[in-house]
C-alpha cells in the first residue's frame, strides 16, 4: 500500500492534478491496492479529518483578514511603518517589512498580505526608484511573515494534525517572526545603501504621532486577539471570531471604509479560500490515516535511528527535505501530510513539539518565495506586473536570509520557547 499510495501522489503531483484532489485520488488507490479497507474510509475519515472545533478558526481568521483588507486597516498600517522607519535611506523597503509583520498579526496568511500591502507599497517603491523586481522581492519574502507571526493558519494545522497547543504555537510564534522581520529588514537597508537606492525615501514621510493615532484601532486587533488568549478569556477558535467581531467594529465604526455593500463580496471570497482549505485538509486526513495504519511512522522513525545518531544531523536533514518540499507542495497539504510522521521523529530525537512546530513552518514558507510553487512569488509577481524570471535573480539575498534565520530557529530553541515560556510564567 505504501508504494501504491507515494507513487500515484508523485505521479498526480509531477501531472499538476491539483493538491487536494492528487492527495484524495491516492488514498483510493492505496485503499484498493491494500485490498482489505472498504471504500466507505474514504467518506468518513475526510469528514473525521474537519470535524474538530479548533478548525473552525480557519474560516473565521481568513474572514477577519478579508475584513480588515477592505477596511481600510493595511493603509493605515503603511502609514504608520513608514512613519516610524521611513525616514532612512531604504526605509520603505523597510516599511515594507514592518508593515506585513504588523498586518499579518491580524490576517494570518502569507498571500493576504502580499495583495493587501503589495498593492500599496510596490508601486510606492518604484516611484521612489526601487527597481520593480527588487521591490517585489522584498514583499514576496515580507508577506512570509503572515505564516509565522501569530494567528496563522498553518500553525493551527500544525496544532491540529499533531495535538499540539495552538495558544502555545501562536505564542512561540513571536520570537521566530521577530527574528524573520528583523532580519529581512538588515538586508533591505544594506542592500539599498550599497546599491544607492532609497535616497528619497524620506520625502513623504508622515509624522509618527498622527499616524499612531490613526492606526490605534487596526493595532487594537492583534491585542484582542493574543491577549484574549493568554488571559484565557478564550481560545484559539474563540478569539478568531473576536478578531472577526474587531474587524468589523474598526472598519466600519472607526474607518468607515467597510460598507454593508462590501460584504457579499468579502464573504464569497471568505467562502472559496476555506472550501480549497477544508478540501485539502479533508484529503490529508485520509491520506495520514493510510499512512500510519501502514505503520510508515515508525519505519521512517527506525530509518532515522539507524542512519542519524545525533540532533543536530536529523534537524539538518529534515531542513534539507523540507526546502525541497515546499517548492512543490502546497504549505497546507505539507504540513497535514508531513507533520504527524515527523513530529513524533522529532520528540524520540529531545526536539520540543512546539519548537518543531515552527521549524516546519518557517521552512516551509521559504517555498512560498521560491519556483515553482511559490505563491507569494507569483502574488508580488502580479501586483507588480512582471514576469517570474525577471524577479527571481532578485531573490537570491532574501531566500539566503530567511534560511540563515531558519538555522538559528532550528538550533536556538530559546529562540522559539523563551517567548512563549516567558508569558506563560507571568499568565493568570
């Protein structure tokens, strides 16, 4: 069955069979070439895969996102990162960075961020001189950040498919998306100061207290959010639908940029992006219950002990692989199908879940930003009207970066759990 189910995914996959339906054609195939399970698995472990309370976040944070989106928050949020860095020579390549760190700390997901804030600040850049292709570099690798800083989507799968704590990912989240953020934004302004790009970017700066202010309500969200769930007011799920419930509020009472108008349209759009989720979460969940009943987990874990003595050599290698997968696997379908088989690995080797966790992700969101699947790539690539070849030279510093950051995370693991850790000893 493993044979049968590897090679009709890798065949499906390479036949660009799109992800959730490749997954879910492959667990058939294996069901009948095991020839002892009966088809009706297929109805009910999908329907078992998202039939659980703490998915039902996913709907609610992407709705939340597509509210703030239209809401008039990621302009705000661009005003602000422009007044706080934008005064330097590449400072709104910098702006740029700062402004997805704070909108992904309330959309949760890399390619919202790319059209809310690309929209925006790619144009801006190539008016002050940025060459177009840099400048959608730096938000294809910025719009990166939505994956790690809390809420995030992927974290929540991560936290579902292995029973692992979300309030504990989101929080260990910090320090990683911190690290990324910070260090993306070290390479933007040596980069513009050696190449002599960003002289003018201080032109339009605006003043730091009126755009504070007019950002306060867009940067009470991320509070409602994180502080609900570390005060234990509420849950991971809870807190999407408060952060749904903010959206609104901020949009339409303090904005007024979020009509009734509006809706429709942000709710069909709400709607596609979960049924393309849910489908591949879906098929992932039959494809992992395949896999372990075949008993693939612990092989792969035996492999591991008989090949890799050490921490470090099975963190190196599992980084290795990961690169290679998230350049032609969806993050979603990734992390549903590796992360049970892995993780498990990861625990016999001394590796914290929720450390893993992060490593995980912030691997595989380098394949976002990287050929041939890179969906931030191709988002930056759209926004700013150019060609995926004319903008991949341009990538090669920032992916360098992110996996120099990557490295750190996988070997620090105070980087990721002293964080969390921290506010965990000083909650209620």
């Amino acid at each position: 069955m493993n044979a049968a189910l590897a090679l009709s995914l890798a065949i499906f996959f390479l036949a660009g069979v799109p992800i959730a339906v490749a997954i879910g054609l492959a667990s058939v195939i294996g069901i009948e070439a095991n020839g002892r399970l009966p088809l009706l698995l297929v109805a009910q472990r999908m329907f078992t895969g998202i039939d659980s309370f703490p998915l039902m976040a996913i709907p609610l944070f992407i709705l939340a996102g597509n509210l703030m989106s239209a809401g008039g928050i990621s302009h705000r949020l661009v005003e602000l990162a422009k007044s706080i860095v934008g005064g330097i020579q590449g400072g709104l390549a910098a702006s740029c960075v700062l402004t997805c760190m704070m909108f992904a700390s309330v959309s949760g997901s890399s390619v919202a961020t790319t059209f809310a804030i690309g929209a925006i600040l790619i144009p801006a850049m190539v008016k002050h001189g940025y060459p177009a292709p840099m400048a959608a570099s730096v938000q294809a690798s910025s719009a990166e950040l939505g994956v790690l800083i809390p809420p995030s989507i992927p974290l929540i799968l991560y936290g579902v498919s292995t029973d692992t704590s979300i309030g504990q990912l989101f929080l260990a989240g910090i320090g990683p998306g911190f690290l990324v953020a910070g260090s993306l934004m070290a390479l933007v302004l040596i980069l513009c100061r050696v190449r002599g790009i960003g002289l003018e970017d201080g032109r339009d700066r605006p003043r730091v207290g009126p755009a504070l202010w007019s950002a306060l309500p867009a940067l009470i969200v991320p509070v409602v959010i994180l502080g609900g769930i570390y005060s234990g007011v509420f849950t991971p799920t809870e807190a999407s639908a408060a952060a749904v419930a903010a959206a609104v509020i901020v949009g339409m009472g303090f904005y007024r940029e979020l009509r009734f108008a509006d809706l429709p349209d942000i709710l069909k759009k709400t709607v596609l992006a979960t049924a393309a989720i849910m489908l591949i979460i879906s098929a992932a969940a039959l494809f992992s219950f395949l896999i372990t009943r075949s008993g693939l987990p612990n092989e792969i874990a035996a492999w591991f002990k008989d090949i890799f003595e050490s921490r470090f050599a099975f963190l190196l290698v599992v980084n290795l692989m990961l690169l290679v997968v998230g350049m032609f696997i969806e993050t979603s379908a990734a992390i549903l199908v590796l992360a049970p088989i892995l993780a498990p690995i990861a625990v016999s080797y001394g590796v914290d879940p929720v450390h893993f966790g992060l490593i995980l992700v912030v691997n595989l969101a380098l394949g976002m930003i990287t050929p041939p699947l890179g969906v931030n790539l191709f988002a930056a690539c759209a926004v700013a009207n150019l060609s995926i070849e004319k903008v991949i030279p341009h990538l090669f510093w920032f992916v360098l970066t992110v996996f120099g950051a990557l490295m750190l995370i996988t070997y620090i693991p105070a980087i990721t759990l002293w964080p969390m850790q921290t506010i965990l000893s000083v909650g209620p």
